[in-house]
C-alpha cells in the first residue's frame, strides 16, 4: 500500500495513463489500472474500483468510437462474456487474494499459448470459448486483457472496429463485474469525480492517435499491450 497523501496523485496519474492506452489499442486500461489500484486501495478494494471506472471510461470510448462499434460482429461474444463476468466477480468477493492472484497468472499464459502455439482456424473456431474465459476471468482477477484480445482478433476486424468492439465487450463486461461489486461494498466511490474529466482526457488522445496510425502501426500497439501482460506475468 502507498501513502496515504502519494495515493491521489498515484492515481491520477495511473487513470489517465490507463484510459488513454485504452482507448488507442481497445486494450489495456485493466493492465494498467487494476495492479495500480490494487497497490494503491488493496487487491480486492482495487479490482472492484478499477471495475466501475473502467466500465464509465467504456462509455466514452463508445461514444468517440460509436461510427464503428458493431453489434453484429460481436452478438456471440457478448452474452458469453456477461455470463463469464458474474461468475468471475461472484467468486472474486469470497476468494482469498491469493488465489485472485493465480488467477491472473493462468489468463496470461492461457492466451499466450493459445495465440502462438495454436493455427488461425482453430481460434477462431474457440472464440465463443474465449468470450467465456475472459468473463470469468476479468470478474476474478480484474484483468483478461490476453483472453479478450483472443477472442476479439478472431472477429478479423479492421482497427477501427476492433476498438469499437472493444470498447462495447469492455464495457458489458465491467458493467456486470460493477454491479455485482456494488453489493458488496468493496468499490471506493470518491475515486470517480476525479477520474471523470481524466476519462475524456485520455479518450480524445487515445482516438486522436488511433486516427493516424496505420494497420501495422496499431498491430505494433496491440502487441505491445499482450507484451505489457507478459512483463506483468514476469514480475
């Protein structure tokens, strides 16, 4: 845990980081934000508040995202993920933080080997399978990053609407998460006037940028958010 007059700032600074990366690659806001509140308010405490923030920054990036967020592509992958989320986050209030810790490392390397050891077409043939186990795993651990990116690249969508379905599994994804976090009391609320105007900051410089770059450039950037989890997994 940090001091008590460093964590304002920490976090601060943390949200915006985090709501950026997010909305440039889809990805990433939990990488960041989840281990960082998670030292800042404690590991249940900071899943359950990176949920509900990570859920509001969801809105705005489907707002700036709006033109290409499809329901269409996404129609499996969503009730799935909501299925997987109450689990998860249901098992999150009576688990001991250890094992929320593990369950964090098994999403790594789960999506690891799942994306370089096995062919395109049996992903997507497991995307359904995927949508599920990031659910779950997001509603236990806080984080599914890898899991979801799976399951999302298997949608074969262009970058822009890669975000854009981000963007909405995210946000479903959270919402659950958050309403099943309420009732337990573990969401710190005094956290969200400050980090409101930190979302719109970091939505308008994450879109911003992911209007100029290119395929590869942003395939560069997905990668190098997987890399993030794998460096996170390694410390």
């Amino acid at each position: 845990m940090l001091d008590e007059f460093a964590i304002p700032g920490f976090v601060a600074v943390v949200c915006l980081v985090s709501f950026t990366v997010s909305a440039s690659a889809g990805l990433g806001g939990s990488l960041i934000l989840v281990p960082a509140l998670g030292l800042a308010l404690g590991p249940r405490a900071g899943v359950a508040t990176a949920a509900l923030l990570l859920a509001m920054n969801n809105v705005a990036k489907l707002i700036a995202y709006r033109k290409t967020v499809s329901f269409r592509a996404t129609a499996v992958v969503l009730p799935l993920t909501m299925i997987g989320a109450a689990v998860g986050a249901k098992l999150l209030v009576e688990a001991p933080e250890t094992a929320v810790a593990f369950a964090v490392i098994v999403s790594l390397v789960s999506a690891l080997v799942f994306e370089f050891v096995t062919t395109p077409r049996f992903r997507q043939g497991f995307g359904p399978l995927l949508a599920l186990g990031s659910g779950a795993l997001s509603g236990f651990s806080g984080t599914s990053g890898p899991l979801k990116g799976a399951a999302l690249r298997t949608l074969n969508l262009d970058r822009l609407h890669f975000v854009g379905a981000a963007a909405l599994v995210s946000f479903v994804n959270d919402a659950v998460k958050s309403a099943v976090y309420w009732r337990s009391s573990l969401v710190q609320f005094e956290w969200i006037a400050m980090a409101l105007p930190l979302m719109a900051l970091g939505t308008y410089l994450g879109r911003h940028f992911n209007f100029r770059i290119g395929e590869r450039a942003f395939a560069f950037l997905f990668w190098a958010v997987m890399a993030g989890y794998v460096v996170r997994l390694a410390v």
